[in-house]
C-alpha cells in the first residue's frame, strides 16, 4: 500500500449526519422527479417543481463517490462541476445518501426511491437465510431480484405512465441483480465510459417525443479514489473526466430538458494506523459466527448466546472510533428507516458503525483487497452521507 494522499476533509466533515428520509435523501429524488413529469401518485417532497417549470424530460447523472465534500476537491480540475457546484447554472444544493452510504444501498434507493429497510437491500455485503453471503454488486438471478427487491422502481412506475424511460451505463451491468433491483423498468443503453454515458444520455432526451426520464451512471471517480486516495493523481484525472462528460450534456441538452448531478455517497481516505482486523485481534472473531457489511459498517452475526460478549468485547477495542449497537438498536435509531420483519435479519445482530478515519477489516471473512483500499465509504459521517443535487436548465 501506497502512502495516503490529503483528502482535503476539515474536521467538520466527520460528524455525524443522519439520513433525512422524507425530507432530503436520495429516496426523495425519483418521486419528486416523477411529480414533476406528471406521474400519478408521486409526491414532490424536494419542491423541484417550481425549479423545473416547463420541464418534461430530466436527465439524473450519479457520479459514484462525488459526495458534496470531495466538490472543492475536485473543482480546481472540473470547472464545469465548479460552476454547477456554485449554482452557476440552475441550483446547487445537498441531499443525504441512505444508510448504509455505500453504492448498491444507494443505487437502490435512489431507484425504488423509498428508504433501504423498505427496499431491503441493506449492505454490499449481506447474509442470506440460509447463512451464504451475498455481495450485492456481484449479484446475478440468486436470490430473484424482484423478491429480494419487492418494491417497484420509480422506473417501472414512470414507464407505465406513458413516461419514456432509459437507463445509460455500462454494459456488463445490463440484466445484473443490482441493475434489476435499483432500475428495472427502463430500456437499457450500454455506455463504456464517460463520453458514451454522455452522448448515450442525449440521444435518449433527443429521441423522447414526451415525457422522459434518463439516468446515466458513471463510476470511475469511485473508483480511483478506493484504489489510490482521494486527491491522488488517478482521482483528479477521473475528475477531469466527470468533467468532460459534463460538459457535453451540459451545453448540448435539448429544449425543455435538465439534468440533475447526484451521487451515491462521498468518501474518505484512511490511514494503516486506522484499520483494525478480525485476523490481528483474535478477540474480535470470539463469538462471531458471519461477518457481514464492509468496513465502515460492519454487520456481525453471532453464536448462540454471545451477543453480550461480542458487544461488550468490540466496544471495548474500538472505544469510541465506532458505535457498536444491537441489530434492534440500530433499527430504533431510524438508520434504515422502517424494516419489515423479513428484511430485518439481512442486518447482523450486531451493527458497527465506524468513526473518525477507521475501518474494521475483516481478513478471511472477506476478499484481501477490501483491507487495502485507500478511500473508504459506508458509515454516517458528513463526507459519506452529504451528496450534491446539482440542477442545470
């Protein structure tokens, strides 16, 4: 592992921040969306109406891992996410990312637009009934998407009201459990990087002769920043590239038309002295029968009878860089919003969200290369959770 770049995060930026379900989450903007391209049913909650008078086709661009505080970050190389980002061209404002804050519970709930216990899709990594793990970006036909995920999507609901739907992303994602969960109901474009999400998103506007709703996804900034760091060399250039695309749809978007520049959560980088594993504090497996979640928010199954042990143990490693609460606790708090009785037990027995710059790593539980990433996400942290609603007319 490589050193660890500066993230350019003020401290403010690791507070807590709680997800504003129903008020200002990405399980608002799909339904909001749909109010305003006249889907029955659908409410406005984030008031876009007034902002997209006039408007009948919306394109929704997710940048994965562009939170609201890697912006400044990345603007000395975006000027075109500079100038959105000041509200230069329509309205910039902020939205939180569902809990946990990691893609597959974001894409999800931004896709069936209600709260992640409703739609169930609860972790990147989630135990099944019957004790396997299930990694939700790898997900295929096992178990069914459409029972693992029963609500329908904001898609599904918009195609059957005369809205024309397409979904622009990558290829090897078409017909993917993840896919089917978070954007059924769309006709699907596959777009190899950013400059066909971008063309691929306006041929899609360009083609609707009514209402329409397209939604590109584009991962790359995503990516480099878990590889190398946010503020590395590959992240700025990924910037630049996020950059490029906008650009393009920016200044070639068709009348009556916006686009909407969200994300699925931000990022932070964390340094060696910061990760903990299961494999160097033997302790931290004593009791623990499956291990679950990712490393900021990690989901532990326990034996029969241990749930005080394994408590009382992992509060007292992680002291207070992390929060350690019983799967009912969690609930409680509202993290996931209301959870129906059969999705509750994808949550482990015990919930463990991490501060500060630290992960639980899980070595022989989970792929080596999850424990050597640079930048993480998933936990409750404002660099995590706060997500950028970026409108362009």
């Amino acid at each position: 592992m490589t050193g660890v770049p500066d993230d350019g995060l003020h401290p403010d930026a690791l507070r807590l921040v709680r997800p504003a379900y129903g008020t200002g989450s990405l399980a608002d903007l799909l339904p909001s969306v749909s109010a305003v391209l006249g889907v029955p049913g659908a409410a406005d909650v984030l008031g876009l109406g007034a902002r997209l008078d006039g408007v009948d086709k919306v394109a929704v661009l997710l940048v994965d891992g562009l939170g609201a505080y890697q912006l400044p970050l990345a603007a000395p190389h975006a000027p075109v996410l500079a100038d959105l980002a000041a509200g230069g061209r329509g309205h910039a404002g902020t939205l939180t990312a569902g809990f946990p804050s990691t893609t597959p519970v974001s894409l999800v709930t931004l896709g069936a637009g209600v709260a992640p216990g409703a739609h169930g899709v609860l972790g990147f990594t989630v135990r099944r009934p019957d004790g396997r793990p299930l990694t939700h970006i790898l997900w295929g036909d096992d178990p069914d998407p459409r029972q693992w995920q029963p609500v329908p999507t904001r898609m599904e609901l918009a195609a059957a009201a005369g809205v024309r739907v397409t979904v622009v992303s990558k290829p090897q994602f078409e017909g993917s459990g993840l896919s089917l969960a978070a954007n059924r109901g769309g006709a699907y474009r596959g777009a190899a990087d950013g400059m066909a999400v971008a063309d691929g998103m306006l041929a899609a506007l360009r083609e609707a002769d009514g209402p329409a709703l397209v939604y590109g996804y584009h991962p790359d900034l995503d990516h480099f920043g878990h590889e190398d760091g946010v503020g590395s060399a590959s992240w700025r250039e990924a910037a630049r590239g996020v950059d490029k695309l906008l650009d393009r749809v920016v200044h070639r978007l068709p009348p009556r038309s916006a686009l909407l520049v969200v994300a699925d959560h931000g990022q932070l980088n964390v340094p060696l002295e910061g990760r903990r594993d299961l494999s160097t504090t033997p302790e931290l497996s004593d009791g623990v029968a499956g291990v679950a979640g990712e490393p900021r928010v990690r989901y532990l199954h326990v034996e029969d009878g241990a749930l005080d042990d394994v408590l009382a143990t992992w509060r007292g490693v992680f002291g207070d860089s992390a929060s350690v609460l019983t799967r009912d606790e969690a609930i409680g708090a509202g993290w996931f919003g209301p959870v129906p009785a059969g999705h509750a037990e994808r949550i482990g027995d015990v919930v463990v969200l991490c501060w500060g710059r630290t992960v639980a790593v899980a070595s022989g539980w989970e792929p080596v290369k999850a424990g050597q990433l640079i930048a993480y996400h998933g936990s409750a942290t404002a660099a995590e959770m706060t997500v950028p609603l970026l409108i362009v007319r």
